[in-house]
C-alpha cells in the first residue's frame, strides 16, 4: 500500500471518528459503518477477526492483547477452548493467534492444547521443591497425574531448575525419581540400623517390609552400603527379594557351631546345615575345612575320624576271619547309600578279600568259606538222598538226551554246510575236481561275501541245549540254616543275600559229592543190594517153614501176610535198583501204583520179570513168588544164591532172642501178648513164625496142642482181656481190664522167659 492510500485511510478513519462522536445529525448509521468496514476489508485495507455471532470484530493485535490478560487472569495457564469460548472466537483464530505469540514470546508455551506461561511454570518449580522437601523422594509420574502435564515437559521443567527452584538430585538408575540428601540419609540410617539389630538369617523380603522403602531405592543404598562395609553381614544369594541376609555374628556362632559339631562328631550332616541356613552345604564344608580330607557321601560329609574307625574294624574281621556290620557303628543319620558310598571308599584301601552284602555288613573269605564248610554236612545228605532216590540219575539222563539231540543237530547242520562249500569250489571250475585250475581276480571277494557271510552265521550259530539244573539244597534249606546264627538273622535282608550267595556253592559241593557217590554205588550198589535181596529170600523161604506147621486153613492168610510185608520189601528193592539203573526218578516210599507207573517207563526187557514178581506179591503162594524171583534178579544183573540150610537154626535162634530182648523192654499188653505167642511157636516148632497182632488168636488155638494147659489158660484170659480192652468203651470197665493186664503182664513175660517148662513133656524141645 503505498503512502498516498494510507494517508488516505488515516483520514478517512478520523473523518469516521469525528462523525461517531459528534452529535450532530452527521452521525453514520450502523449500516453505513457495516458497509463503510466491508469495503475496507474488499480492499485489504482493513485485518479484523469477526466474534462467533458476527456482531464483534476485532484485530489480531487487539485479540493477542486480550489472550494475555486472560491468561494472566487464570494465573499463566489456560486451555485454548476454554479461551475461545471467553473471548467468544472461533478456536482457530485463538490457535492461530496463541501460535503467534509463543513465536514471539520465550516464556509462552503451548502444551497439550494450553497455553502456559513462564509465571506458571515457576509456580510448579516451586510447588515441586516442597513436594520434594516434603516427602524426600518424587516421581515424575506422580507429577504427570497431579498436573495434567506431559512427563517431558515436567521432566525438563525439574531437571532445568534443578539447583535453582528445586534442591535435590536426580536417581541415576532412573531419570523421572528425585529425590534429597536428607532423604537418602534418613532411608540409609534406617536400613543400616534394621540390618544391625537382625541375628539370624533374614529373607530381603522381610527386611524390605519392615523398613516401607521402595524395592529398587532398599537395593540401591544396600549396594553402596556394602560397597562401604557399612552392613554387619552379608547377602547371600543373587540380588533380589528372595536373598537373605546374614548377619556377621550368626555366620560366626554357624562356623562356630561346624567346628564343635565336627571336632566331636567327625561329621557333618547337609540337612543340619541346611537348617542352620547353608545354601550348599557341600561346597559350604569344602571351603569351611578346605585342609580336611573329608568324604562326601550323598547325605553326609564324613571326617578320617570315622573312616579310620571303619577301616580298623573291616581289617580287624579280616584277620579274625568273621565279619562287621557298620550301621550299629555310624550315627543314625546316615542312610544306606552313606554306608554303601563308605564302604566302596574303604574297599579301595583293603584287598579284595572281603564282600558286601545287605549293604552295610562286610563278611570276610575266611568267614563265608567256614559258613560254606558249614554246609557240606546237608549238602552230603541231601547228595546222598538224591542218588539213593534216584532223582540224580534221572537228571544225569534228560540232559544227557538234550545233549545228543543237540549234538545230532549241529552234525546236520555241518553237514549241510560242507555240501554247500562242495558244491561251491566244483561248480565254477567247468570240470569239477578235474576241472583246470584258473585264477580269480580280488572281484571274487565281492561275489564270495554272501556266501562267506552265511558261512560264518552257520559258525556262530549255537546249539544251546536247555541243560536241566538240579539243585539238591533249596534256598529255603540254606536260609533256614543261616537263620539258626542269631548274629546273622538279626540283620535286616542279610540271611535272604547270603543264602543268594552261597546256594550255588553249596549245590555246587553237593552235586560233586553225588557225582562221587554215583561214581562209588556203581560198583558197590550192586553187591550191596544183591546181599540184602538174597537175605530177604532166604527169610521169607525160614518164615515160610513156620507157616507149613500151622492147619492148612490158616496157612493162606499167615502166607499172604507173608507176603505183603517181606515179599513187598524185596520187590521195592528190586524197582529201586532197576529204576536206578534205567536213570528213573521214584519216591522214598514205593506203593502199588508207584510200581505201576514205574513198569510203563522201563524197557521191555525189564518190564515183563517185574511185572510178574510184582503180580506174585498180592497172591497167596510163596512157591509162585520164588518162580519169579530167579529172572527179576537177572534183569537187574543180580544172583540169585542157592539156600543155605545151615543159616536156619542160628536165624530162628537169633530170632527168639531178639522176641524176648523186645518183650522184656516193652509195657504194652497187647504187644507183649504178641511177643509171648511168637517165642513159645518157635519153642514148640523150632521154626518162626512172620505174624501180625491179628493172627495170634490162630496161633494161640495151634499152640493148645502145644503148651501145658495151665499156661494155655492164663494166655487166653489174657487174650481175651486184651480183646475187651480194644472193644470196651465204657471207660470205667476199660480201666479195669487195663489194670488187671498191667497185674498179669509179669506173668506171660514168665512164660516166655521160662519157655522150656511150658511145653508140654512128650513135646519138649531144647
């Protein structure tokens, strides 16, 4: 615009002053003024702001005056929206205006939409200094929330008038804390004195909570606290709540309580110092005792002091050839792995001449070697009980069969594989074995490897016969023996591990001791058993005698009897010795159906003579059972001797005495009345007679032809007292009877003493 325009305007804005002051009828109407403005806005003579009815206007320099003394008013702070609705302004035109004079105005700011002024933000450096010397600690984000201001705008309000409005300093680990000397003193002087008066290990956490100071600033001052010795203990653990804290004099009377503990002990216990509040308690005791030789056991740490204790006691039962139990030696807190950890460290310094067993009880070879010897006694009876049972010459025989079966199936086996080498080395020569003989390059390795491989599988294959263990003392036999030993039974789960150990030892011994002895009874059974066999005939044939002088209606019982009982022996002999010979297993005691059972095992050629001297047993002639005996015996490789006549009178003899040697000795009524008939039939017949209690009425009727009558009387009554006695059973007539048998035992035992004098004299016989 140039001067002449302007000069123009200034005129025409005084003649328009003139005219709204005057009074005279000159006065421009409201109008007028309107159009007169307009104009000069059209013209861009005039800058006004109009107000948000349009009623107002007024200039940017007028409203920048205005938005000062508002925000002076409202005490250098106030928001842009609450200004425009003051000024009645669009907010625009106070943005624009409130943008120009921060521009122009160093100590205006605009934040967040408000304006502030320097006045204002003196007055927060200084309401923050009192926080500050208030409270001693303030944060940024507290600030944030109380005056509604962004935290960089606090944050560089507090750092900038830092040492001028406000006294204080800033947190080094966090930029938004700052806090006073004071402050730090104060909080400082409490943890230091609450870390004094503690006297046992304390948890951060606990400590923490006593002093009500912040996490991160209780850290803070315990660092530079211990940086400078100031705290009497120390933290241990990484750094955190969970950290304890333990106090110089607790560490002290803790080291004090390890070394009395130790020095009388000898060891130390983990969980003991666990709870005395020992983090690791193995590491803790290897820096603690760091000239100490000690041993560190799962539970425990063990000194020399035991150790030497254990060494001298193991090397003692060594020498003395016994054995040593360490746990009644350790204190009860040592567990089972201690002891067998203690052991395997003692092992190493003695020989090897010791074992272990039930994990604390060390046995020395001297000791198990006597305890084995112990054991050769059952071992030999139950050797000899095996062979003499049979029960191990049938295990002889079953492995000796799985051992050829196996045997006929490795030959197979070679046999197949020397055909296929055969086939191999003839097939590719084009003649056979008269074929040329050619040269193969190392190629032929390549086309031999299958084969060779198959070849060497067929080698490494094994034929593992399923050999038969015969175990002739069982583990209970071995433990119940081990058991007798009170030092050894009152051990926990020793007997169960020594039985373990030693029943193959003894088995060993006793199947060695019935190898002998099988090795022995081959030539000696034989003879043995063929003696007793033609013993047992020669018997049966004198017994046989003395039936032939009874009537003849008595004779079949007294030869069936015969029969049952010797005839029976001699035939359970027989099957004993061919099941022996035949590798057959069979019981002690042989019945009927064992004999059976055993005659579907043995060959052919043994089966039909024992098959009919085991019929003859249940008839009832003696003749029909001899018939037989001569090829029974052959079977089994024994011979049959021709009767000697000579040995009848010193058997009947021998017979009589042993009668009157068993009656003298015996009280029993009934058996003495037995004893009494047997020896006046032999007096009377000069033979003997094979007889049960219930043929001594038939021979008492023979004898009445036989022995004086008044003798002949008193043996019946007695018999006949004796019958009552087993009949009666009314208990008083019982007794009776028993009494009266007991006042005339004296009586037959005279009889049979004086046996000459109670024959009658035409048939008296010396």
């Amino acid at each position: 615009m140039s001067s002449v325009d302007w000069d123009e305007v200034k005129r025409l804005a005084a003649d328009f002053q003139k005219a709204q002051l005057s009074s005279t009828l000159q006065k421009l109407s409201e109008r007028n003024c309107i159009e007169i403005v307009t104009k000069l806005i059209e013209n861009k003579l005039l800058d006004v702001i109009f107000t948000n009815d349009g009623k107002e206007y007024v200039t940017p320099q007028h409203l920048g005056k205005e938005i000062k003394d508002e925000l002076y008013i409202h005490g250098g702070r106030i928001n842009l929206v609450e200004l425009a609705q003051i000024l009645n302004v669009s907010l625009s035109q106070v943005s624009k205006a409130a943008n120009d004079i921060e521009k122009h105005s160093k100590g205006l700011k605009i934040i967040l939409g408000q304006l502030i002024d320097k006045t204002y933000t003196n007055k927060v450096a200084e309401e923050i200094n009192d926080k500050l010397a208030q409270h001693g600690l303030i944060n940024v984000s507290e600030l944030t929330v109380h005056y509604d201001l962004p935290a960089e705008f606090l944050q560089s309000l507090i750092e900038r008038e830092l040492g001028k409005i406000i006294c204080g300093k800033q947190d080094t680990q966090n930029s938004r804390v700052f806090y006073t000397e004071s402050f730090i003193a104060r909080n400082k002087a409490k943890i230091r004195g609450a870390l004094s008066a503690i006297t046992k290990p304390t948890p951060l956490s606990a400590i923490l909570g006593q002093c009500s100071i912040s996490e991160r600033i209780f850290f803070s001052i315990l660092d530079s606290l211990q940086e400078t010795r100031q705290i009497p203990g120390i933290v241990a653990g990484k750094q955190g709540t969970n950290c304890l804290y333990v106090p110089t004099i607790y560490s002290k009377s803790q080291n004090e309580w390890v070394d009395n503990f130790y020095k009388q002990n000898g060891y130390l216990e983990y969980d003991a110092l666990t709870r005395l509040g020992i983090s690791d308690p193995p590491n803790f005791v290897k820096r603690h005792f760091p000239n100490e030789d000690i041993a560190f056991l799962d539970s425990v740490a063990v000194g020399t002091s035991i150790r030497d204790q254990i060494d001298s006691n193991i090397e003692e039962a060594i020498v003395t050839g016994s054995f040593v139990d360490i746990s009644p030696l350790l204190p009860s807190v040592f567990s089972d792995k201690d002891m067998e950890m203690l052991l395997k460290i003692a092992e190493k310094k003695i020989n090897n001449s010791t074992h272990v067993f039930a994990k604390t009880v060390v046995m020395s070879d001297a000791y198990l070697q006597s305890l084995n010897k112990s054991f050769e006694a059952i071992a030999e009876a139950k050797a000899r009980e095996a062979v003499a049972s049979g029960q191990w010459f049938q295990t002889i025989a079953q492995n000796r069969i799985k051992s050829k079966s196996a045997d006929l199936i490795l030959e197979s086996k070679n046999s197949r594989k020397d055909e296929r080498r055969k086939k191999a080395t003839s097939g590719k020569a084009g003649g056979g074995s008269q074929g040329r003989e050619t040269k193969t390059k190392s190629t032929k390795k390549k086309y031999l490897q299958g084969k060779i491989r198959d070849d060497s599988d067929d080698e490494n294959m094994k034929i593992a016969p399923t050999k038969i263990e015969l175990k002739l003392v069982s583990l209970e036999d071995i433990k119940n023996e081990i058991a007798k030993d009170d030092n050894l039974s009152i051990i926990d789960e020793l007997i169960e591990e020594l039985a373990l150990y030693l029943e193959q030892k003894v088995n060993a011994y006793a199947i060695s001791i019935a190898d002998q002895l099988a090795q022995n009874n081959k030539t000696t059974n034989l003879s043995e058993v063929e003696e007793r066999l033609n013993m047992l005939l020669t018997n049966i044939k004198i017994f046989d005698k003395g039936i032939k002088h009874m009537d003849k209606a008595d004779q079949p019982v007294l030869t069936k009897y015969l029969l049952k009982s010797l005839g029976t022996d001699f035939v359970n002999e027989l099957f004993k010795l061919a099941a022996l010979q035949n590798m057959l297993q069979f019981p002690e005691n042989i019945t009927t159906e064992t004999r059976q059972k055993m005659l579907l095992d043995v060959p052919e050629d043994v089966k039909e003579p024992l098959s009919n001297i085991h019929k003859s047993i249940a008839g009832n002639s003696v003749d029909d059972f001899m018939n037989f005996v001569d090829a029974a015996m052959a079977t089994c490789c024994l011979v049959l001797r021709k009767y000697d006549k000579k040995k009848e009178r010193p058997f009947i003899l021998g017979h009589r005495e042993a009668l009157l040697e068993e009656l003298n000795s015996t009280q029993d009524p009934a058996l003495a009345l037995h004893l009494v008939t047997s020896i006046l039939f032999s007096t009377a017949t000069q033979s003997v007679l094979h007889m049960s209690g219930r043929h001594v009425s038939m021979v008492l009727s023979f004898l009445r032809t036989q022995v004086q009558a008044p003798t002949m009387e008193t043996l019946s009554k007695y018999h006949d007292m004796v019958l009552k006695s087993l009949t009666c059973s009314d208990e008083e007539t019982k007794l009776e009877i028993q009494e009266a048998l007991e006042v005339g035992l004296l009586d037959i035992k005279n009889i049979a003493n004086n046996y000459k004098e109670q024959l009658k004299s035409e048939k008296s016989q010396e």
